[in-house]
C-alpha cells in the first residue's frame, strides 16, 4: 500500500478526452459523482464519475482504501488505474489506487471546463460596462459586487452560470453576465423611455443569488440547502441589500427598481419568480437573459453535433431539438 | 364657506349599515376609493366611496372645495349630506361638504371592521402561542416580532389580513395568523417527527411581508410600490433576517428552516412560492393557512347570505358557491 | 334633407380630442363601431363611435336617413350634430345628420392615428436595413416585399401592427417590423453563429400575414374571414412563398429558414405557431417581437396614465400594470 | 421432481432483509411480480419479484414446472433456492424449485408489511372516534361501516392505503384514515361554523371506495376492473349509499353531505374529483388527506435515506426532495 | 285587489317574440328570474324575467302584493302590465299585477322553446334506437329507463339538454341523447371491434344523471342540491345502477361497461370525468356527444344571427365565432 | 470479402416473426436504426434495427466493411448472420456480413407493415367517396390529389398514417383518411346545415402534408427538415393551395373552407392548429380524426396483447390502458 504514496502528481495526468483504450491513467480528477456498492461478498466498493476540463468518464475501484470511501462528491483526487473501452458497456477506469488530492498537487484550470472567452477579455468587457453606468451610486455598488477580492465578486469571476443547458463552465456565470447586460444595453439604448442604467446593472446582478445557491469550492457545483429551500431568485434579492448597504445614501427609488430586476428575471410565477416584470428594465433584462440562454444552449449543442448532421439532440432550453443546416455546419469549419 | 367648519364632529355620524333613505349624513367616514371626474361644463367632481366599520356606500361630491379635490384613498374625510337610495341605481350620498378629518375628530374602531374577536383575547391566545415555544432564541424572535410598541409588531397586531376575501378587517392579520399557528401546532403535536416549535413560529410570521406590502396607516389598505415590485413573500423573507439578526446568537439551522416556511408557503409556484414546502414544517403551515382561509372565507360567506338561502354566491377562493343547507341555517339562529 | 349637402367639409372638422362641451361638431371622421338599434316607436336609430387621429368619441343619430342606416364600420362619414359631456354617462355626439364621406373630403392622415415616428424616418431606417442584407436573393426579396408601389409593400407601408396593444395606428406595422428587425440584428452581431441577414429579413418580414388577415381599405381595421380561417401565422407562410417565387434562384436553404422565422414567430403553440423556435435566428425574431411589443405597450400606458400616478392600469401585454415610479415622470416632462 | 414437494414449510424462512450471499433460501414468499420470458432454446422462464414484510428481492427462475408456470402476481409461493449478490446486476434468487403455497404453509403477517401502529392502538383509537359522533345514524353507519365480521368493515381493517407513495403495508388504509379523521376532528373543533360529526364520518370514509377499487386477497394489491373503469371516488360514493340504506331513517341532509365529503376529498376535477369541496366539512377532510398524506411520505422517505443525509431523493407526492437537516438525523438516533 | 283575480287567462296572451311597444301585457308567463330590491322609501319592488316559447323579457313591478312577493324563480305568473322599449335601457314589461298562476291557466307548450323535431318523430327514433339493441337485458333496461309513465323516463322525455348552449329547450335532452346515440351508432357499424349495443345504450343514458342534477317542475332549471355537491357524472352512475338492479340477471360484464361509458363520458378529468375512456365504445360516445353538442350549438348560434352576417357571435363550446360564409346564408333562406 | 458478394437474395429470407434461437438469417431487411459504436481497439462497430413486415429485432455488426459503414437508417441492406436469444439482454442478430441491397434484390412489401385493408378494397372504397361529391371543382381536385401517376398522389396511396401509434404501415394514410372521411361523411348526413362536400374532401386531404413533412422512399419514414421546421399542417395547407391553383375557376369560398378544415384540423393551438375549428365541417373532420384515431390505436394494442389478460398496455393517444374484457377476448377468437 506504500506503494500508493508514489502516485505521480498531476503533471503527468492526460486529459479525459485524449485517453485511449488500454492506457495507464495517473494523476489528479475531480470526482463529479460518488455511488458506494456493496459486492457479492459484502465489501464495498466505488462506482465513480472522474472529470476534468476536456470531458467526463466512469470509473470503478474496488478494494478502496478507507481515505478513498471517505471521498466526496466535488472532490479533487489523484487516481492511478487503467481506461478502457468495452463494447456493450462503454468507456471506464479501472481504479487501483485513489485518494484525496493535495492543494498543490492539480491545478483547477485543467480539471474544470473554462469559458471559452479569455478572462482578460471578460475582465475588460466587465470594466466596459460598468464604466458606462451614469448613476454613480450603481456604479459604485457594481464594483464592489464585482472585487474579486472579496464576496460575492470572488465567486462571480469564476462560478460556472449553471450546472447543465448553457455556460457550465468556470467562468461561465460571468460570461453570461455579461452577454445578457451587453444585448440589454443594447435594446435599451433604442428606447428613450428606459432607464439604461438599472438594465446594465440588473443584467450583472440578475444570476447573483446562483453565487450562493451553488457550492463553488468543490470542483461539480450543486445546490446548497439554502439555495434548494430558499430559491436562487430569493437569495439574489437578499444579497443585492447587503451590497446596497455598503453604499451611502443609495437612492430608495433606485434600490427598489434594481431588486425588481432581480425578482422579477424568470418572468413569471411558474418559472419561480414571485412577481411578473413590471418596469421596462425588468422586461428588457427578462428577455435578454432567456434569449441569450437559448442561443448559447444551441451553440452548445451544436458543439456536441456531429458534422454532417443537420439536427442537433433534443435541447432541453428549446424543447427541440435545433436546426443547422449544410450552411451552418460548412460555416463552422 | 365657513360653514364648512360647522361641520358635525363623529360623534354625531350615524353608522352605514343604519342609514335610511332621506337621512341627512353628518361625520368621519374612511374614503375607500375615489375618482376625478369632470362635468358638461368641464367643473371637477367626486365619485367616492365611504366606508365605516358597519359597510360602505357610494357617494357623489359636485362643486368640491381644492380640500376636498385633494384627499386619497385611504384619507378620513368628515362629511356633510343626504343619503337616498335610487330604484335603478342603488344607494348613494349626495355631497355637499367634505373635508379631511382631524385626527381627533374620529375613532378609527368605528370606521374599519373589526376582528369578531376582542383584542384582549388575541393577546392571551398570541401570548400562549409564544410561550409554547421551546427553543430559546425562537421564542426570542417572536417576542420581538410581535412587541406592539414597534415595528413590525405595531402594524401586525392591527393589520387587515387581506383586501378582500378573508379577515379583511383591523386585526384580521394577526387572528388569522393565530388560527394557521394553532392549527398547525395542533397538527404538528400529532407527529412525532415534526419540529412544532418551527411550526408555530412558521405559523405566527408566515403572513408578515403584508405588513410593508399593504399601506397600514390609511383606512383603506393598498399594495405598497414595494409589495407590487418585490411580492410579499419576499418582503417576509427579509423581515424575518432582519429579527434574525436581533437575536445574538440566533442558529442558522433554525433560521434556514424558519425562512423557508415564509418562502413556501404559498404551496406551490404559481401561487407565487419561488420554492415548493421542502420540510414537514413548511407542508403543515401551507397547508393549515389554505385551509383555514378557506373556512375563514366560507363563514365570511354566509355572513351576506340572505337567510334563508342554501347557497352563497362564488367565492373565490374555492373557486365555487359554499352550500350551507338548511341544518346550518337553523344552527346559526 | 337638401340641407345635408351643406355639410362643412373636412377642413372645419375639429379633432375629437379637443371637442369641449355643447360645441357643434361637423366635419368628417371615421366610423369605428355602429349598431343599429330601435326606439320605442319601433324606429331605428344608430349607436356609434367616431375616431380621428386624435382620439374617439361615443355618438347617437335618431332618425337616421336610409344612407346613414346603410353606412358600415371603418366608413368614414361626414356628420353634423353637437358634442356633450353628460356628469353619468360621460361624453357623446349628439348626431343630427350623417352621411358617407366622398374621398375628396378628409385626409385619412387626420382621421386614423399615425406613427409618431415620421414617415420619411421610417424610410430611411427601412432601406439601410434592406441594404444592410448581403445575401443577394434575400435583399432582392425584401426590395420588393416593401416596394410601396404595388402589394404587399403598398399596405406594409400604412397598416397599424394590431387593432388594440401596440403600434395600434397607421404605420404601426411598418414601425413595429423596423423596431423588431433593427433590435434582432443588434442581438445577432453579438453572436458569430447566427446568420444576420435571415434575422433581418425575418425580422422585416414576420407579421406580413397581418396584411392579408386584416382588412385595410377602411379606417376601422378588422380581420378579413381568411385572416379568422387561417391565422395570421400560415397568411405570412403563404405571402412569403408568392415573393420568393418572384426571385430566380432563391435558394431553397434560405427559403427553408425564412419561412421557419415566420412560421415560429409566436414561440408556442398554444400561442398561434404550429412549430417553435428551432434555429438561432428563429428565437431571435420571437424574443425581439415579444420585448419590443411590450415595451412598446408600457410606453402607450404611460401616455394614457395621469401625470403624478406612478402605476398604469392593468397592461393586457404584461398580464399586470407598468410601473413608472416618480422618477420615470419627471423624466418625461 | 418429487423432491419439489419436500420444500420446507414457512417455518425455516429467513425474512428478506437478513439475506447474505450465498445463503439458501427456502420457504413462503409473496410474488410481487411475474414475468414469463423465453430462452435461447425457446423454452420458457420466469422472472419474479418475491416479497415479505421485510422487504423485496428480484429471482429468476429456469426449468419452471407448469405448476410455476401457472402463478399469478400476488400469490404466495413456495420457493427453494439461493440467493445471491452480483457487483453489477445487484441482489437475486437462483430459483430451483417453487409452487404454490397452501394456506397454511404461511402467517400472512410475515409477508407484507404492516403498520408501525398496533391493532390494538388502531382498534382503540377508531372506537374512540366513533363514539365521539354524536349524531345517532351516523355513529350507527360507522359501526357498520367498520364491522370486522364483514364487508367492507373486513377489508378496511387489513388494507394498504395505497400500493404505493405512503402506508403502502397491512393496516394501512385503517391507519391512514384514522390520522386524517383525528387531524381534521381537531381542526373542526376550532370552528364553531363547522359540523364535527360530518367530518369524522368523513375522515373515515373518505377512502372506503380502495376496498373494491384495490384486490385484496393477494398479497399484492392491484387495481380492480372496476376500480380502473369507475374510479375509486365513484365506487365510494356508491357503497356510502348500501351503508345510508342500511340505517333506518338515515336524514337525508347528512347523506347529502357525507357522500360530498367522499366524492370531493380530492379537491379538484384535474386530481378526479368531479365536484370541488363545497361544503366547510369537505375542505377540512381534503386538506386534512393531503396534509398527512405529505407528511407520512417525507416520514417514509427518511426511512428509506441513509443516515448523515440531510436530503431524500425527489418524494412524488411533494414533487421535490424532502430537506431533514443535521438537527432531525440526530433526533432520529 | 279583486281586480287582480279578474286578470286574463292564458287564451289571451303575446308571445314576447309579438309584444310592440306600447303594447298591454296580459297572461301567464314563466318567470325565470326574480330579484327583490328596495326603492327610495324602503318599500320592496321586484325586478324579473319573463319567458315564454318564443322569447324573453325583462320586467319591473312596483308595489308587489305578499302574493306576488313570495313568488320564486321558475313559478308560472300571471301579469297584467305594459310593454315598451327605452332607446336607452331596452324593452321592459311595467308590471301592474302580478300574481302565481294556476295549473289550468297555461300550456306548459307555450312558456318554453320545444324542441323543432316533433315529439312524434323522437319517440320513432327512440323505439328504432331500442328495438336495434340485441342483447335482451340493455334493450329491457333501456325500455325501463325511457318508459315516460315513470321516472326517470318521464324526466327524459321533457328537460332540456341544458340551461344554456344547446338544445336548451324542451324535449331538448331526449333530442340530444338520440343524436348522440345514433351518430355513435353509425361510426360503430364501421368497426367490427365495437359492441354497437354499448354503444346504442350508453349514447341513450349518458346524460340521465341530468335529471336529478337540474330541476325539471318549473319553467326555469336550475341545479339541485344534489346536482351541485355530487355532479351529473355520479349522479347517472348512481340511477344506472338502480335500472340494472330492476333486470333480473343482468350480466356483470355489460353493467361494468354501460357505467364506465357513463363515468367516462366528458372524456378526460378537467371536464369532469373521474376516469378518461378505457373502452372503444366509452370514446365513440365521448367524442360523439361533444361533436354532435358542437354543431348544435352553431345551429343555435346561426338561428340568432341577422341575416348577412358571415359570422355569429363568440360560441361557447367552441371558444371563438363561427363562420357560416355567403354560401350558408343563401342555402337557409 | 468475395464471399458477401455470394449472400443469398430475399427469396431466401426468413421472417423477423418467425426466426428461432440459433437459426441463420439471410437476407434483405429493412434497417430501421443504425448507429455507429467503437470497440476497446478503437474499432468502428455497427449497433442496427433491422425491420419487415412481420417485425423487428436488434442487430449488432462488429467488422463492418466500409460499405456496411455507409448506410442510413431507412436503407434496405442484405444481411448473413445468426439470430439468438439472451435469456438476460433478449434477442438479437449477430451480423456477419452486410451490404446495401438492390432494388431488384427484395419487395418492398415483404419489408414494411402493410394496411391489413387490401389495395383493391382501398381504391374502391376511395373512388366510392370522390364520386359522392357533387361540387365539381372539389370533385376534379380530390381526382388529381389522389393520382397514383404523380405527386401527391402516388406517396398518398403508399405512406404510413403515423410512424408510430396507429396506422404505422404501408397504405395507412390512405386507410387512416379513408375511415375519417367516411365517418365524417355519416355525421354529416344527420345534419341539414353541413357541407357534406367539404367534410369529404377535408376528411380525405386533412393528413396530405404529410406527404412532404414526412420522407417516403426508404423503408423507415422520418420527419424531413421541412416537416419539422414548417409543420405538417402548414404544409397541407400549402400543397392544397397548389392543387387548388390545377383546377380553372375554383370558387373562392371552397378553397377558403377546404383549406380552414385541413388547418383547423388538429383542434386547438397546443395540438398544433394555429386557428380552432370554426365552422361545422371542421368540426366533424376534427372529431372524426381524433376518434378514429383512437379506436385505431385501441385496436392496435388489442393484437399485441397477450390472449387472456383483459387489459392493454397504456396506449399514449387514449392516455391509459385500454380494457378488452373477457366477452371482447372471445370474440375476437
């Protein structure tokens, strides 16, 4: 058992998605699912998902040690063992040995999938925006929600914006952000009669909650006991005030629209928001935030498509499957 | 104009439900509604409605003073004219003075109904409720909740449970918050695995958002800008922190399970809970607080059911007509 | 009855919205409502309402001429008679004669509401999106869908975007598909997978059906019985194919995703569209319809909304009222 | 073959739940479940579920004789064999040998799950109630209703309340009807307005018609013919009123009003009651059923989730998870 | 008062479809609504509806002796007053006398719409319908449940189908029943998997439970007690069940689909239904009675269109206007 | 590889019904899935659905050459290999040899389901109903539909009602729009005011955008992107308008309700039918669909329900089970 102290580190780790039937696996994953089985002869055993930033694959391990059955879900362990692929039943490691990773021993950028826009660029786009802001009350109050020194802005740069559909990847939560308050800005800037401002911030802020709703240390977000009985819509409202708190004399009238923003994004009842959106910069950010979804649940999907295929799988956000095309796919390439 | 100020004081006014056609109307009554409108020759008029503890009735004001063009909804307004009832067109008051009332010129008992049961005996039922709690920080918070000499304790111990439907009358809140808490403890002490104290207390605030959602200080209740914009479920949610945070030291287990009884206790999303009752304790209050209403909203019914008569008009909340039978009729005698 | 010929043209006509009480009226407007109904003696007398660009007006004609009997809604007719505001029933024109207008005496521009946005505008807007296309067969399509010298451009050009909502005046439609089209492509710049000039097209084109399924010619629109039998929706499926037969070699692929953005307009079936959304550009257009169109339905509410209310009534588009809140106000003043 | 008839009696069995691998099995088991399938050589073979009051087991049976060919789901049977547990398949009988069990070859006791509750409790507790009736006929009727010596009082003492979802076990539609009877007998007791007699009877009736809409005789219950075809609620209506004709002079108003009580206790036309609760006493008793009925299925889930979980998988009566908590999982122990 | 015992007999009377204004109103009437309210000087005057064959119309009576006080709606009258039409508010009957009428004074023929197919022609088709019935003990349970010398076949033969929508008139039930009966019929005939005798018996019966659901002595139905708190659905389950107990031997099997047929019949739960149709014959009747109801209710709706109109009003039952189109028109006259 | 040039040709071939465990198969078949799979050396392998008349099995290819690689599911291959059954994963081929077929190699009626109504029957049955229609122009349009030498007619007389739920099989949209049209034709014979013209030809051409939404040349049909981006009633919509376009002097008003039946025809907007049926004839057709429909789907289930049990499996068009009954199971022996 010694021998499982030797572990190589995550240097020599290959990723997911270059692994080949036959191969040695070694190095540091983040586990993404945990099931314990019992076997015929009553020893338990694991059944495991194994993660990092190119994709996703099974894993058993049998005879684990007892470091090994005290793993969790979100967890980051170094794994030695071997991948194969069977015919009937798929891709799988074979896990010999397995324990909690060290801090030093991974780093979170190769085991979680990034946004695909560069952090500069988001940073940069994020400044933009928030620079635009005339109100200097919201504008104060975004950058501070926005220091990525210090919560909730420290998790807003690097939450994934959902567990699964659109953007569920580090970074995600903020490229979302902001593609929702850009195309907001944008609508809102045809209208005299909207207040461009409290869009610009309402779309930041809307997902907000999602910071606190979802666990982000661990390496496969889930939903937190509060974010499950309290609501992400609930929670997001709650910690706008806390950031309205910090800035003096924020205007009433300009606190009471912002929170409306954040109440009222999901539209209606059904989709679990309280109220319906009753100013223009509610409809407006509502609408931007369901539209851009959708076409990045496309993008998305197209990605896992197969070129040559016209139709992508059913797409949960559209509730059909899209359309491609021949132009689409030669566009692609 | 002077004779304006001769105008009786409420201690002569005569209740609604007492006038007769051809009666002169003399005293405070509250404006329950009011509309600007404009006659053939472009001269301003009032259409009213005034109302007192014992009903309501329409009323019409021609020539009105800039004082009388000047009150809201919800003012107390001391009033001169005729009452008379029309074959086609009903009951009304003929105007021919209005001004707003002094505070000392009425008693507001006289002018909103009142909770069928006396004050003195909502305290003790409250006060049993509250020391039935067990767990200390949990009593606490109710005591400050519902301390009458400030907010929200203030305003929950005379608000109006609802505009219309059930209990919309001056301590109508706080009796129906009673009856979901006593309900519900009576419940919860029937299951073993229930946290009754949570349920009692989920029972007493689960209405408490109404108290910032609905105007308190007029005589006719109105949704607040904020009620509108952030929904009273969430404003309950809030409140319920800031007692929170009161009490030093207050757990955070019982507040997650206490503030999700606020949030989900409308049942379900379409009734306007962002989240559906998660535990045993959030089951019992929704379901003790539909059912009650619902009851409440029956015997609302057969109070303006003529004698006589074995069914109700609609009422909404059960989405039907109530049957009272002729057993019940003769019970009520 | 020579005295009729004698009816003051259209230039003496003053608009409904500064008729004041016990003035004469005369002049031509357009007949939006007419029943006919009979009087005690068994004679007939007309019910109406009479509109001009300025606003509309309920009236009355006892004894009516054969021709006045004979006149249908959307008619323009040239009326003689005295307009009052009676303190019940609010104001009405008293008819006393009435006939069909001839076309030389109105100018329909005073007659329906128009476009706040001028016509020469309009234009402008139109053409540097149609330029903006770079698919050659798709902006040869839109040169000659708009083309105002024959159909459909000649009604695209004038008619409302819907009887009640928004955009309910001359132009509207016109100013609703810029609107639509101009805020989809700002949507679709931000995204490299979507095709923008099938999204501008769409955008142009969705409501075209609205010209066949609603009747034009009078001033009063209707739905035309194929409008009723069909539905707006499969009209334009129908329109489009006419104009892409027009153009050689229309590519069947863009054919194929045009007529798709035209078709899913609407979203879902239960709200009109066969199938929904299932390309990039088709959830654009939809998303870019369905905000517009509310905004645009707030901003007629706050027209109609008394200066100092900081809610609007009920808004059918939004299933709840608009909040402007004091700010909003004083910004447009 | 003749060693097929020397199978153990019910007396060697071991309960389901205390099975390790490799052990024999032998004895009386319920077949919850019967599948004939066919093997490579076209002969046939069973698949089955085997059931006791400790739990359930998949096995599988070759070379069935036709005496095991000819059983039905819900028959207890005779089995030899060996259980055993397969890493990626789970838990199953190898069964050599299986035939129909004589009657008293088995204590039905032991193989369905019963109530926590005792008889004796139950029996004592529906007495009580019953006696707490004050009206004469329906007191008389719920003696007869609740007749063990025959029907339906023999099958509402042994039913399960529902073959799934909550008290799915021997005594369970007794234990059921009792908690929701006692639920809303409290709740009656707070309204004067309401009938308490009404709403025990109702209570305890409100699910009489699972007697015929459920077999019974087997071990596993499966809905009847008539039970699909007529509904449950229906088929309570229908014995409701055999019960009124029994009971000389039986007032016509209670009947009314009891058989409301049945034919409403779901609450709504989309959960199959063809009338909504019109009646005070009909909304307690749906309300008291659902109530409870959430409870005991979050009860049941807890059960069922393994200790340090602080949250069950989805229960479908709440159509979420149920959140337990640190606080509850300790109460537990 | 003795004036009033001299009022005219029934001979005398104008259908209200004849009365011209100004006209003298004498003869018995059926009142099919009343209302009680109170004048200026607080004396009772009623407001009501007459009915006859041919028409309706509202009525006013000042003064009311007790006798005319006491009448209820659904009460033959006799009135002696005038008729007139207000340019304003319509026509209306000024009632001077009024008072209960006699059996001997009115045909029940002439005080309410009968069905256009003659009572002769409905009993032909019904004994056809019956004598085509095969299996012996339906064809005797259907020549029980028709036999118009006992109830419910004495009921069946007169009430109308419905209060409103269709067939609301009398014979209208035993007319809609045929048509529903016969069409199910005919689509049976082209299936060989369908029992016709099912279909035949269940098309005749679905609707029985009508007749104890609504009141059928006076001029004016409405819906019992029993009608209200069990539902027609039940209520026809609950008679068909009392015709088979009448036939000796009547096969379990048939009575188990007749009553399936009948529970089954508004085809899914939302409409009314506690189960959705299980059997072939259950959706042929289903789906014929809500078709044959359909054209029906076009029928009607055409009946009351002025001619020219291509379309009706907004029809119920078909939740939009029909459309009948120049050619329709043109076949009726 | 010159061996699979030698497979044997259809006239060799076994029916999928009649394989047993061990036979070898040999071939032409319908592939009705096809998906490519790798093994653990990184391998291509086929995992297939292979199809005839008589039914269907799964089939697995591993060593498939690069012809085999190349089909698409609705292709006819030649196939050499074993058919086997797994007691535990069921029966399947084990493909050894594969190669798409020539069209000389196999008859396309031994491969898909066939209406169990034969060819002659169908045209008789469809030239019996043209023939009824007495309107000349419909006359010559249902003649030049139904064309077997061009299209539609000639994938009319061929294509499947549905790819699954009922009608799935060669000739069934024929069959399918046969049996509605008659019954649609019986209704509308009991109604003076229908069109019985229009609801023949409605009956007749309400599915022919089928012919075009979905493909018809190979064996397995599937929606074409056309059918699921316009719809398939906005295609039939379309393609009448073109059949309408082949007939001189076609009256308006025929093609504006023929065209209203076929768009209508689905019922409501969550059916798909943009516009709900509004005038009698659309009505009938969409009744007689959906009845038709359902019986259709009841009977399918009937054959593949096992004789003796007296209930089917849920049927997804009926929502439930459908009940034969022990006198339904006789009969149909």
């Amino acid at each position: 058992m010694t021998e499982q102290t030797s572990l190589p580190g995550a240097a020599a780790r290959i990723p997911i998605a270059e692994l080949e039937s036959g191969q040695a696996v070694a190095g540091a994953y983040a586990c993404s699912e945990k099931t314990t089985a019992t076997d015929r002869n009553g020893k338990a055993y694991l059944r495991l998902k194994l993660r990092d930033a190119s994709g996703e694959v099974a894993a058993i391990h049998f005879d684990p040690s007892d470091e090994a059955l005290g793993i969790s879900t979100g967890d980051v362990v170094v794994v030695g063992g071997t991948y194969s692929v069977h015919p009937q039943y798929g891709a799988q490691v074979q896990v010999r040995r397995l324990r909690p990773a060290e801090p030093d021993e991974y780093d979170a950028g190769d085991l979680v999938p990034v946004s695909p826009v560069g952090t500069a660029e988001l940073a940069e786009r994020l400044h933009a925006l928030i620079d635009s802001v005339d109100e200097p009350h919201l504008r104060t109050l975004l950058e501070r929600a926005f220091d990525g020194s210090r919560e909730p802005g420290a998790t807003l740069a690097v939450a994934p914006a959902a567990v699964r559909n659109h953007h569920a990847y580090r970074h995600g939560l903020l490229e979302h952000s902001l593609i929702v308050a850009e195309t907001a800005a944008g609508v809102a800037s045809r209208f005299d009669s909207v207040d461009r401002d409290i869009v610009v911030a309402g779309g930041l802020l809307h997902d907000i909650g999602k910071t606190q709703a979802y666990t982000s240390g661990g390496m496969a977000p889930q939903m937190t006991d509060v974010g499950r009985l309290h609501g992400e819509i609930v929670m997001g409202h709650d910690m706008v005030r806390d950031l309205i708190d910090e800035v003096p004399d924020f205007p009433a009238e300009v606190a009471l629209r912002l929170r409306h923003v954040i109440v009222a994004h999901h539209g209606m009842r059904e989709k679990g928001s309280p109220v319906v959106p009753q100013t223009r910069e509610a409809v407006i950010v509502h609408y931007c935030d369901d539209m851009t979804a959708r076409i990045a649940a496309i993008d998305d999907a197209q990605k896992s498509t197969p070129a040559g295929e016209n139709w992508s799988g059913r797409i949960f956000m559209i509730d059909a499957p899209a359309y491609f095309g021949p132009r689409d796919d030669s566009a692609d390439e």
